[in-house]
C-alpha cells in the first residue's frame, strides 16, 4: 500500500464551512482537496493501492485525520469540490480515537501526525532529500505540508525520518505527489509485463 | 517558453456558467483550470517560462482559445474557482481573430487547435509516445486532450506529431503536465547551477 499523509495546518475541523471558500475560510482546504486528487485519480480509474491521508489542524476540535482509501471510496469525481464535499459530509459526523466511515471509503478519527508517525515508516518529500530517482528502495509512505511549513513541534517528530526529494524546484503537495506515484508506477512496470 | 495546449471537447464558450458546476454544464471546464494550476504553480511562486492554452469546444461559439501566460498573469491562485472565475471573464468580452486580453495574463482569441499548429511546433502527449526520459531533446509545445478522446478531425490533423509519454500509465492531463515540467526542470537543473 502506497500512503500520503498530508498536514493541512490551519485546515477547519468542523464540517460548517462552504465549498465555495475552500481557500479562505475553510483554511486552505482546497490544498488538500488537491492532494486527495493527485493520490486517488487515474485516467478514468482509481489507484486502488492509495491511501490519502489529511491531517487537519485548524479550528475548533483540532487535531482530526481524515483518511480517503482508493480501494473503497465511492462518490469522489476529481474536482475539488468533490473531494471538499466528502471532507464536509467526515467532519459532520462524530469523530473517535478510531476510524468510522463517513461516507463509503473515507474515514475520520481524533489524532494526528504523531499516531500516524508511529503507525507507518514514513519519509519526508522535501527538496533538500536524496532524488527518487536514485533512492534504491522506495518508502511506502510519504509526508507533505500544505502552503506552510512544518512547524517545531513537527519538525521534532521527523526530524530522523528519511528525506526524499522529487526534483530541482519547491513544488506543490499535490504536484509532488504526482510525480512520486510516476516514479512508482515507473519501477512497478516491468514486474507488470 | 514552454507551452502546454489542452483541448476542451465540451467546455462552454460562454461565461454564463456556475463557478460551483464546472464539471457538469460548464463542460468539464474543472480539468481545464487543473491544467492552469499544473501549467503554471510552483510553491509560492509562478512558472513565468510556461504559457498554457485551452482550446474550448463547446456551445455556443466554438472554437476559441483562452491563454494563460505565467509571466504576465494576476490574480491567479492555485484553486480550481480562481482559475474558472478568470476563464469565465475572458468568455464574457468580445472575441476577436488575434488574442485580446479579459485580465492581466490572460487573453482569448477565436480559433482553435489547427491555428495553435500552424504556430507551434507541437509534441503529442500519448502513452504510445517515446519516453519523456529517454528523449534527446524535449519540445517545447505539448498537446494533451481533456476526460475525452481526440476527435477524428483531430486526430487528422496531429497524425504526424512526435508522440511522447510520461509513463505507463494512463493519467489526467494535469498529472501529465506536473510530470514533463518535472523532467524539464531536471534537464534545466545543471545549467542553473
């Protein structure tokens, strides 16, 4: 299973706020609608072996986890309202320290990155990591932060996780995800033929 | 410059289109902003290098192409709504043969796919091309299709075009654009240093 978890750091933790102000007052949540995107979509098809997970952070019940797996998912289109809306319909319901579906194949519990941390071997997608292209094995599962940067107290829980990075040029969450599951489909190819 | 050319088989060549329906009567107008957002973001700044071009197919005036030109354009930002709202301003002004521009950036012309050949020396992004990575020398001009097929008068008129692809597999074509601006960046990479 590939996995993204991506911080969404000022990102609303009720489910009140309107799709059509993802970037403002819904705390930049269209970066993360993005980000479910670029994990979940093939042309006309899911990737199936994706997990995207979103760490929310912002007002009023931080933190919460919303989880969108390409297996189960049902009624995501691509768009970022799509995804917003789903967003909308896990924050409505009541959230535990365990995973309850929202709506099919997505998912939301209390917690946030320290769980995750402990849950998964995850490495970081920054610019300053060893290229993808190079690394002899890749990790399974990745972490990404919105338009912000990490902040201390994160940056103390990764600070020894493995650095990987997808390029030159400081990209968008979403973006990067792109190009990492391209990487991978890449080293899958040959063992698919 | 690097240049990008989407083509909306069904997307409205009115502005009269609901910023919160772009994937259902605005014609998948939705992938068309993804392929601003791909063509044109880094992290916190602009490719000024890239100009991207949609071809716009549907009713009630096709053909007309809007152009997004990263060095020039404002009031852009990464969500889809941004990118609509713009499109939808370059509908709403008078059309002529030769671009005029609705806002900073952004300018719409009449005319469609087979004038944007007669211009540029365009490669097809097709999964049956030659590996991007393995290319010698990429091109400067991408075409790329939206959720749909080239139609057969398309197809007509890009039978001779180099055909590149991105990996093996099948992807939106804002994916595909995020993947070759990456290989550019790394071909770019030694010389910037």
């Amino acid at each position: 299973m590939k996995r993204f978890i991506v911080i969404g750091h000022k990102a609303l933790t009720s489910g009140d706020f309107s799709l059509n102000d993802m970037p403002g007052s819904a705390g930049r949540m269209d970066v993360l609608c993005r980000c479910v995107n670029s994990s979940l979509f093939l042309s006309h098809d899911l990737r199936r072996d994706v997990e995207c997970y979103l760490v929310l952070l912002g007002e009023p019940n931080p933190p919460k986890t919303i989880l969108f797996s390409g297996e189960r998912v049902r009624y995501l289109n691509p768009d970022e309202r799509s995804a917003g809306s789903l967003i909308k319909k896990a924050l409505g319901i009541t959230c535990s320290d365990e995973f309850t579906e929202s709506t099919k194949g997505v998912y939301i519990r209390r917690g946030g990155l320290e769980r995750l941390l402990s849950e998964f071997q995850v490495a970081l997608l920054d610019e300053h990591g060893v290229d993808i292209r190079t690394t002899d094995e890749l990790p399974e599962a990745y972490l990404l932060s919105d338009h912000m940067n990490f902040s201390e107290g994160e940056e103390d829980l990764i600070r020894d996780v493995q650095k990987v990075s997808v390029g030159p040029k400081i990209l968008h969450a979403d973006h990067t995800i792109t190009i990492m599951l391209n990487e991978m489909d890449r080293r899958e190819k040959p063992s698919e033929l």
